[in-house]
C-alpha cells in the first residue's frame, strides 16, 4: 500500500468522527466498512478514539487545552498503524481489495470514515461526555431563543 493512501486512510479516520456526513459509498466500501467495524473490539475503538483525539490536540487553537506528550503521542500513532495494518491486510483483506478494485482508493476513505464515526459514538456516548457537553445549557438564554423562534411578527 502506498505512503499516500495511508496518510489518507489516516486523515479520512481522524476526520470521520468530525465530519457531518460521509461521501457516498458503493457496494464494495459498504462491505469494507461492515467488516472494519466488525473487526474492531471496543478496545480498538479506544484506541482510535485517543489517537484521534492526540492528534487534534496538536491544533493550535486547541493545544493549551490538552497534555498530550510526544511520547503518549507516538504509542498512540504505533497503535493506529498496527491496526490499520491488521485491519487492511488480514481481517479485511478481500473487502479492501474488492472495494479498491472496483470503487478506487476513495473506497477506503468512506469505509474509514464509519469506523471512526463509530468509534466516535462511543466516546460521545460515555455518561460523563454526555454530562459535560450538556452543561453549556446552563449558559443558553432559552427564553430569547424562544422568542425568536415564536411563528408571527
């Protein structure tokens, strides 16, 4: 596998959790994403979810917020490609072949984008997540958003 289809593979991972809605995918990618995520055990999830996490603590606008250490962030890179590794040339070995035969390498990226989204879930999922980013409510003017929300003039 080339160095650019696994920089995309990685990129597509990473962006999967944050992205809106993924690019549309065929028969073939459909496959490969089924079989990523049946591959994958909440462990691996975990995994992904702290590499992608580490990886977009580095953002500026961001990095103050999160201590991730070079070393941390390494370990977490190691894990990725590892799995990535085994996911493509051993658990999905024939899904990924099929999909990138006949959908082309952007099959890889719709598959990995619903393995990170999946992923995803179950970080947003935690109770403690869910505390956390309800407790923004507490600062909203629910009243004006009423008001302008009310039909008529």
């Amino acid at each position: 596998m080339s160095r650019s289809r696994v920089v995309m593979m990685a990129v597509a991972l990473s962006l999967a959790t944050l992205s809106p809605g993924s690019a549309l995918a065929g028969p073939y990618s459909d496959e490969l994403a089924k079989c990523l995520v049946r591959s994958t055990s909440d462990a691996d999830r975990s995994a992904l979810v702290k590499w992608i996490f580490a990886s977009a603590a580095v953002h500026p606008e961001v990095r103050s917020l999160a201590a991730v250490s070079e070393a941390q962030r390494a370990e977490l890179n190691r894990t990725a490609a590892k799995l990535l590794e085994r996911l493509v040339t051993d658990a999905c070995r024939v899904q990924t072949q099929e999909a990138v035969r006949y959908e082309g390498p952007l099959a890889l990226q719709t598959s990995f984008e619903v393995l990170g989204q999946v992923a995803g879930r179950g970080l947003l999922a935690d109770p403690a997540v869910m505390k956390s980013l309800s407790e923004f409510e507490s600062y909203v003017d629910t009243e004006k958003l009423n008001r302008m929300l009310r039909p008529g003039p």
